[in-house]
C-alpha cells in the first residue's frame, strides 16, 4: 500500500474553522514519496497553528476514500451482512461473500476495510509527527492535537483489531521502517490503543475544541475507552468510564426524539462529524434508502425484525419501508438525508449517550449490580417508548440477556455493533449458525487482503483462507 502526499481540497468552515482536506491514495502500506513542487514542503505544513489545523482539518474530512476512515459505510454494510442485521439483494459485487461466509482474501470489500484505515492512520501520525517537538506552536495547542489523534488513532486500530485480529502497529510516517512491519499480537494492540486513550484522557478537556462535536473532548476518549474496557472483560473500569460520561451533565437521551438523533447538534452525541459531500450526506443513507419502486440493495433480515417488541418506536423510526411487487421490504433507516440539499441537517455519529448506557449496563450486570443494570436498559426502553424490562432483577443471566437484547435493537446498523458483540460473548457460532448456513469458527475474523501480503512477504493470512 503507497500512500501519497497530501493535496488539500475544501470542506466547510464549520468542521474546524480552516476549509481544507487531504487527498490520500493507497498501493503499499506505508511509502510517502517527495512533495510535488505544487504542493506546500512538511516543514510550511507545521510552520504555525492556523497551517497546521489544515492537516486535522484533513483527519475529520467526511468524503470516501479521503479523510475519516469510515465515511463509505462499508464497515456497517459488511459487519452487518456478517452478523444478523441485513441481507443483500444485489447479484453481483462482493458484499454477498459477508452474508454467506465466503470471503476470499481478493475481496474488494476486504481491501478497503484495510486501506482505508491504514490511509487514515498516516494522516494522524503526519500530524502528530508535524507538531511533535515543534517550537513554532504553542504547548496548549499541541496537547490538544495530540489528545484528539490519539482518540483517532485508537478508534482505527479498535476495529481493525475486531475485524482482522492482529495487524501491523504502526505509528511512524518512515516508510522504510513501516512498509514491511509484521502483525502484532491482539494484545499489543490492545495495549497501543488503551497507552493512546489513556494519554488522551489526560490531555483533552471536558469542552470541545471548536463549533459542534466535530472534534473528540475528554468524554469522546471516555467514550471509546468504556467500549475497549468492556471488550476486554475489565467490568469495573468499562462501568467508571461509561458512569463518567452519563453524570458529565453534558449529554441527554431521555428527551431526544428518535427521529432526532442523528441529526447536527443532538444532545446524545458524544462524537458526531458533518457528513457533506457534493451529491451525498451519509454513505449509510445512500447505501440502504432506495429510489422510489425500487428493491432495496440491503434488507433488514426477518431475525432482527423479529426482535422489535409492539409498540418499539426504533421500528418504526428507524427501519425504513417500501412496497415493492405488492411486498413489503424492510431496510434500514437511522440515517434519512440522500442528498446533500436535505433538511435538517445529519451528521455522521461515532459515539452517543445511548450505547454509553448499554455500557454501563453491562457492566452493572457482570458486576452483579443487577438493578443498577436494570435501571440504564430502562431508560433505553423508556425512550423507546416501552415498558421496563420483565428479566428478574434476582437472575445475572436473565439480565445479561436483557441488555443484549436491547443493544440488538438499540444498536444496529451503527459500527458493527451486534457482529462485535457475538464475536466477544462467544455467541457467534450457535446464532449464526441456527440462522444461517455456511458457517466456520474462522469466519470470526475476515481475510488479510492477499495485496497486502503479496507487498509485504512479513505478514501471515488468518487460518482457514487461501
């Protein structure tokens, strides 16, 4: 994978008050090849504050393929189709391989799962290399960029960890040292994420930086932080991380409409970037919402929609519906803007106060706080517009799968939730395959793209592909 230098193309003003993006390509991991004479040098890149925040302008950009990572909906698209969420009707690409588990190291789908990241990941550590040791910039401006990479950082390598299980670490832009870097140990990457989050905690302040929620605060790391301890089974810090958030005074669920969300300036974002582009808002909405007549490219399965209790107001806001053929076809919904042109206005959410209560829920029940637990599912539910959870409050395990339910409801179609979720409870195999067929224990984790380990002769393929 060769990542290019950087050519800086406009955004809105509102994002971080400088309009500027980057362009970035991908053939090799890591190879930055010398700045083209159009460009400006590094060294003018980093001169000062107001130069330098182009290059975070840059990290937040929502546009595929340039910017944020995951402003192409793939991983909602093939983590959903490997879960239980949603099916595809297209006869053709390479998404019907997620669903059907038939993955092959040459999908395309694959390659952009780990390009895109990696391409994003050189962004941030230009910018935290840029503003390292660099006398031209103020200290409180580069312990606040610096906290803001680390959470970015952190988040890449979260879900390329969940995704692929061991992948290269890497936090240099030397390509000579980071082209040929093997996999590490899920471990070590673990450790690299929690090492980024916990300096990040310490140098972010509860506000945020600049205009909306566009840039992560101490409550963003927070956020990931609550999500990393309960992925690792460490209850008692995933319940302070998350109780942190929900006492901060700062966010609300209880009074936010389902329908209101997701739109820009929702008090339940914790984290949440404008999605703009010249023809699109959200690639989640351009993805699922159908034309007028037309078969949806991806359907709620019936599994999930079995799921939604009488009365869910999620059902009804947040699964979509059509009539195709006299049949009604089912898609999903959370995001509504198509067009660039649509109001209100949505953003792209990366975190919200929602999950942070499922968290903290969790949390409460394998601490055996099981009306603790009991008390976050039901403000979900209630917002929900449902009655409070029937599980005995005596019973760990009747709680458990309460708040799995409700994180199956709450959560779907938003960052691989229920696909993470089966995978770290170890429940994949028996839901997945009672639902579907083709199943393997290794379907668990997706194949390295067979570019890569044909660039780079140090890294390993997961078992079960060739």
């Amino acid at each position: 994978m060769k990542i290019l230098s950087f050519n800086k193309n406009k955004i809105l003003v509102a994002l971080l008050l400088l309009a500027l993006s980057v362009f970035v390509s991908c053939k090799k991991l890591i190879e930055i090849p010398p700045n083209p004479p159009t460009q400006i040098t590094r060294s003018e890149q980093f001169l000062d504050s107001a130069t330098a925040i182009s290059a975070v302008v840059g990290v937040y950009t929502y546009n595929q393929g340039q910017g944020f990572a995951y402003s192409d909906a793939n991983l909602t698209v093939s983590a959903g189709l490997s879960a239980d969420e949603i099916s595809s009707t297209e006869s053709y690409g390479d998404e019907g391989e997620f669903y059907s588990y038939t993955l092959t190291p040459v999908n395309s789908e694959i390659t952009t799962l780990w390009q895109y990241p990696y391409q994003s990941l050189y962004q941030v550590n230009d910018v935290l290399s840029g503003i390292s040791n660099n006398n031209q910039l103020s200290a409180s401006f580069v312990k606040q960029i610096t906290g803001e990479m680390k959470v970015v950082r952190a988040l890449y390598y979260f879900n390329l960890v969940n995704l692929f299980g061991g992948v290269p670490i890497v936090t240099s832009i030397d390509y000579n040292t980071t082209a040929h870097l093997p996999r590490a140990s899920v471990d070590a990457i673990y450790t690299q994420i929690l090492a980024d989050l916990g300096d990040a905690v310490k140098k972010l302040p509860a506000s945020y930086p600049s205009a909306g929620r566009a840039r992560p605060n101490l409550y963003t790391a927070e956020a990931l932080l609550a999500k990393v301890h309960l992925y690792q089974g460490q209850w008692q810090a995933a319940y302070n991380e998350a109780d942190s958030i929900i006492n901060s005074g700062i966010y609300s669920v209880t009074n936010t409409p389902l329908n209101g969300v997701f739109l820009d300036g929702s008090n339940e974002a914790i984290w949440q970037l404008p999605a703009t582009g010249s023809n699109q808002v959200t690639a989640e909405a351009r993805n699922f919402i159908p034309n007028s007549g037309t078969t949806p490219n991806f359907l709620v399965t019936p599994f999930l929609l079995s799921q939604f209790e009488a009365g869910d107001q999620r059902l009804q806001n947040w699964i979509g519906t059509t009539v195709v053929n006299n049949q009604n076809l089912y898609y999903p919904f959370k995001y509504k803007n198509v067009l660039a042109s649509a109001t209100p206005v949505e953003d792209y959410m990366v975190f919200r106060l929602g999950e942070m209560y499922l968290i903290r829920a969790e949390a409460a029940a394998e601490l055996n706080n099981l009306s603790g637990a009991l008390a976050d599912v039901n403000i979900i539910r209630a917002r929900a517009g449902l009655a409070a959870s029937t599980a005995s409050v005596t019973s760990q395990t009747a709680v458990l799968a309460a708040v799995m339910h409700e994180r199956q409801t709450e959560l779907c179609f938003e960052w691989g939730n229920r696909w993470f979720d089966l995978k770290r409870t170890g429940t994949a195999g028996i839901v997945l395959t009672a639902e579907k067929t083709g199943w393997q224990s290794y379907d668990a984790l997706y194949p390295l793209p067979q570019a890569q380990i044909q660039l780079n002769n140090q890294l390993t393929q997961n078992p079960g592909y060739h």
